[in-house]
C-alpha cells in the first residue's frame, strides 16, 4: 500500500509545533508495519544547510496555480527510511517564517497544487494521499472536484487530519477564483461562515477525517471545542475517528538522550536526581534535591492554559517549590512569566525561548510537569515528560485525558494527576495534591514507576491507521 503524507512541517527539516514531530515520526512506524509511506513538504529557506546537503535533485516541472504559471523544484531526501519531498519554489517559501505570512492562502494552494502534480512528476501515485491541517486541507477539494476523473488519480482515497480545529485556513471569499482557481459552482464546498474555509471543504471532501486523540474526536462536535465546525462534524461524524499520537521513543529517551547530564534508564531510574542538581544549577535556583521542580515546556498561548497558572501562581509559590518554564508567545504572558521571576528569584526560572536542549533538561530534571490546556487535540509533551519519569499535572481534555490515567493510591495504578474542570482552583488543587504525593516517598516511587513503563511508542497508532487505509 502505498501512502503519501502531505504536511507543511516535518522534523528533522522544520518543526514548529507537535505537528512536526508526528510527521517525523508516524511515516517510519508505518514503513514497520510494510505500508510504502512517504512524505511532502515545502523547502523553506529556514530548513538547515546540513539537511539541504543531504538532498537529490528529482526533476522540476510547471504548477498551474490557478492563472498562474509557477515553477516547482522537487527535491528528495530519506531519513530513517522514509523518503521525504521537498516542493521548492523560491517564491513562496523563501520566507524567514513557516506560518502567518500575507499570502498564505496562495503559498499553500500552491503547495496543494505542486503535491497533486508531482505524484505523477515523481511517479508516485498513492492509494491513499494522507493530508494534516488547514495548508493541505485544499487537496481533498482538488481530488474530489478535479483530479477524481483522471484515469490515473481516480482511486486516490483521501484522509484529512485534525491536528488543531482552531486554525481552519479561513479566507475571504473572492479569492475564490483567482487563487484557488475554483468556479462559482463549487463555492458551497468551502463557503462557511461567510468565508471560504479549507478545513470545512477537506471535511465535505475527504473520505475519512481523522483527530489525534479519542477524546478529542467527540469534544469537537461541541461547540465548547468545535470552533463554529462542530455542526458540520457532527453531519460527517460516520467518518470520523480518533487515533491517539505516540512519540519518537528513540529519540525521547532517557537511557540514551545525549542532551541531558546523566542518562537514566527504568532500572537506574534513582539517578534521575543528577538531572534535577544540573537543572537547579544551570538556572541558578537554589540547589536543593528535596525541594520540588515543577516543569512546563509550551507555547505560551491561551490554548495551554496559562490564564488559571496566572490566576494561581501566588498561592501555590507560597510553598517550597521551583516553577521552571521554557516557551515562547504572546507578550502578555511573556511578561506575567519575566515579573514572576522578579517577584519569585529564588524559585520561578522563565525562558522566553525555543530551545530543544533546554526542554529536554526540564524533561528529564523537573519532579512534575505542568500541562493545563484548556483544550489539547493530542498533545506530545506529557507523554516525553512521564518517560523521563516526570509525573504531569493536566487538564483532562482532549489527549491529555486519553494518556494521563489519574493515580490511584489505593491501587498503585495511574501515571499522573488531572483535574476535571477547566477553572484555576481546581487546577491549584491538582498541583496540591501531586505536591503531597511527591512528599510520600512509596506512592512516589509508584507513581513514578508507572510513569516510565507506559508504552508512548507509535506501534500502536500506525497499526490503527493502516487499518483505516486498508478500510477505505
Ligand atoms: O499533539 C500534533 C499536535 C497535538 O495537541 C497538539 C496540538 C497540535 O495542539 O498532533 O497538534
């Protein structure tokens, strides 16, 4: 089976966000299970030159996007097995940026456009073109309206991923024509709202829609987590599904991570520790393995959460306890995080940053992992976190729901602590109650244990999708 994966980020070439780790990773645990994925993307500017080196010339040929004649440059590069092509066009993807620029509506039609061409140019044509979020949300509108009754494209079956329902690709509607080269006739595919809007067509067109957790694919056909979609979801609801995401497990591991202090496996899990002194060190907090270490690693945007951390962050830095983040974002949570360090310097350490290497100090050498999304399609981080044996703190929504089993004492079954309701005093109660579980040495040990056995690996999620390919 054949499968091509169209995504606008991909690790190891350009990661933004979690989306990039799926596509750096799913495409490889699908090879496993003897499916012929491969991958497309645009060749950023920003993508290194180390990568670049490492990439073949394929062939270039013209893209009709809509009137325009634009030129495309294909470009392969295999890693881990997966074969990945880069669409290049200097045009549109020359930008210092992978996301908000002006003409995104044109850059990512184009890149549509370029993906059905090339599967011909490459000679490549999928049984199933797999797409993910708004910027190919327009090729299960392409299939479906012009490409379905081409011989050679005919049995291409599409599956569209909802990997963030928040950002739909939304735009004005006279654009219509003139960039996305449609007539009036299929206005009513993308017309919602008042605006033409690419994920509401990718929904009308694709065969299956997928989300990255179970969870996730019921809250959105409400309108608490539907942003204005969940009426149409809720018509197509006989082709949706959740598939919870795994992580690279090679990659986040701490028996083998060459980014922390001292590596730490399940069995040698008590040197764990090391990591915290370094952690505590390098930021200059006070040294101290008894004290706390509560971790976050985020985009610092209201999706995750930070209005109940604001609301909260006085009472529960009363205690002793260190609160290290790691993020970047809007500027006023930027500055709330710069201030409370002024206010709190012998125990809050703010990175307003992307940094990988100092995510993975917090990973491996924070106690608990602080994750209140308000809502979170899959989320990736509380899964890395309990693999170093960091126990999370998390909202139970969404993926966070369907990976954090609460702790339970009597049992000693659970890897972590949520809370039900999505308001600061409930948060606090959390974050109080896995303080006190800290403080019990057995039931942190426990905990702690379970934590690190969970299996996070992809093997699961891949056999679920090339189920669903082989369904459709
Ligand atoms: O993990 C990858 C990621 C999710 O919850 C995350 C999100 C965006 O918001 O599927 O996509």
């Amino acid at each position: 089976m054949k499968v091509l994966i169209a995504t606008c980020e991909s690790a190891p070439f350009v990661k933004v966000g979690g989306l990039g780790d799926v596509c750096g990773a799913l495409p490889a645990a699908l090879r496993s299970t003897g499916v012929d994925a491969r991958v497309i993307l645009p060749l950023y500017s920003c993508i290194s030159e180390e990568w670049r080196k490492k990439m073949t010339f394929v062939t270039s040929f013209e893209v009709n996007n809509s009137w325009r004649r634009q030129y495309c440059g294909i470009y392969e590069c295999i890693v881990d097995g997966v074969p990945y092509y880069l669409v290049d066009n200097l045009q549109y993807f020359d930008r210092p940026s992978v996301y908000g620029e002006a003409d995104n509506a044109e850059r990512f039609a184009y890149f549509c456009r370029a993906v059905m061409t090339a599967m011909k140019e490459i000679d490549f044509i999928p049984d199933i073109l797999h797409c993910n979020d708004w910027h190919t949300a327009f090729l299960p509108v392409l299939q479906h309206v012009e490409y379905a009754h081409i011989p050679a494209y005919q049995n291409i079956k599409t599956v569209y991923s909802i990997h963030n329902i928040e950002f739909q690709g939304q735009f004005d509607p006279y654009i219509l024509g003139d960039v996305f080269g449609l007539g009036e006739e299929h206005k009513s595919l993308l017309l919602y709202d008042g605006a033409l809007n690419l994920t509401k067509g990718a929904i009308e067109c694709a065969n299956y829609v997928t989300t990255v957790s179970e969870t996730y694919a019921t809250e959105i056909l409400d309108p608490a987590f539907g942003y204005r979609l969940e009426n149409i979801l809720r018509e197509k609801q006989f082709k949706l599904c959740g598939i919870v995401n795994g992580i690279d497990v090679n990659r986040f591991d701490p028996a083998t991570d060459p980014d922390i202090s001292t590596n730490y496996s399940f069995k040698t899990r008590q040197h764990k520790v090391h990591c915290k002194r370094a952690l505590q060190k390098e930021l200059g907090l006070p040294e101290n393995a008894a004290i706390p270490v509560i971790g976050m690693v985020t985009r610092l945007t209201p999706q995750k959460g930070l209005d109940l951390v604001r609301a909260r962050a006085d009472r529960f830095l009363q205690g002793e306890v260190q609160l290290v983040i790691l993020g970047t974002g809007y500027p006023e949570y930027e500055n709330f995080f710069r201030d409370l360090q002024n206010r709190y310097p012998d125990k809050v350490r703010v990175q307003i940053a992307f940094s990988a290497v100092m995510a993975q100090h917090i990973y491996a050498g924070a106690d608990l992992f602080l994750m209140p999304s308000k809502f979170e399609p899959c989320g990736l981080a509380q899964m890395i976190a309990m693999r170093y044996g960091t126990i999370p703190v998390v909202h139970a929504v969404g993926g966070l729901r369907d990976t954090v089993i609460p702790y339970r004492a009597d049992e000693g079954t659970g890897n972590g602590i949520n809370f039900q309701s999505y308001n600061a005093d409930d948060m606090l109660d959390a974050i109080y109650r896995a303080l006190s579980l800290y403080h019990d040495k057995v039931h942190w040990r426990k905990i702690k244990a379970n934590a690190m056995s969970g299996d996070y690996s992809w093997e699961k999620s891949a056999a679920r999708y090339k189920e669903l390919y082989e369904k459709l």
